[in-house]
C-alpha cells in the first residue's frame, strides 16, 4: 500500500515547490477503479496570491511511504504546465463582446391591507 500526495510547483528548473501558510494551495481527493491498475485524481487549485497570477504551475504527484512519509523512487508524474487566470474576462478573446446579463428579482402581488382608525382587531389571537 503506498499514499499519493499532490503538491503545486512553480514551472521552473527544479521542484519548486509554491510556498503556503496555513493551507496546502491543493486540494485533491483520488479513486482507484476496481482493477486497481487506474488511479483518477480531482484537484482543485486554491486561490493563490496576486503575486502568482499569469504564472505557469504543474502538479506534482508522487507516491510515499504511508507509514514514514518518505517519496518512493520513480513513483512520481508531473503534469503539463497550468495557467492559473483570476478574473473569468481574462478567459474571454480579444475582440469578442461580453454581455452582463441583467438580474431579475421575482415581483409578488399583494392585496393591501386596510387599516382604520380606532377599529378593533377581531381577530382570534394566537397563543
């Protein structure tokens, strides 16, 4: 049995790794099917500092001792280089147009409600 861990690199010579304070910026959870010979991994990237952005990122996968932590020797992949982009316009191509759709709020009717002055309430009140 082997553990697969997940980390963030910068996409630079070396294994980079991108520093973190409190949370890993990966989050990731794998299936191995039911051959056990295909392992499916869903990793979300967190959000990263604007010190990041419009830079190139890879995934690091590698396999590691569950019991002492330590990698297992050519037990590694790394994936194609990640663009990381903040803002969804910047998905948009130059010279297309983005249209906001406008918000709408759902109208109800109400009947108002006549009040008179110095008339007694007669309905049965709850307890």
């Amino acid at each position: 049995t082997v553990t697969v861990v997940a980390s963030l690199l910068f996409d630079c010579d070396g294994d980079k790794e991108v520093p973190f304070f409190k949370q890993r910026p990966v989050e990731y959870r794998g299936h191995v099917n039911d051959h056990a010979d295909v392992m499916t991994m869903n990793v979300k990237i967190r959000v990263l500092t604007s010190h990041c952005e419009n830079m190139l990122f890879r995934l690091k996968f590698e396999c590691v001792d569950p019991q002492t932590n330590i990698p297992l020797e050519g037990l590694s992949v790394q994936s194609e280089p990640i663009k990381v982009i903040s803002k969804p316009d910047q998905l948009k191509k130059k010279g297309t147009k983005v249209t906001k759709r406008k918000r709408t709020t759902r109208k109800t009717k109400r009947k108002p409600t006549k009040v008179v002055k110095g008339e007694a309430d007669d309905r049965p009140k709850k307890k």
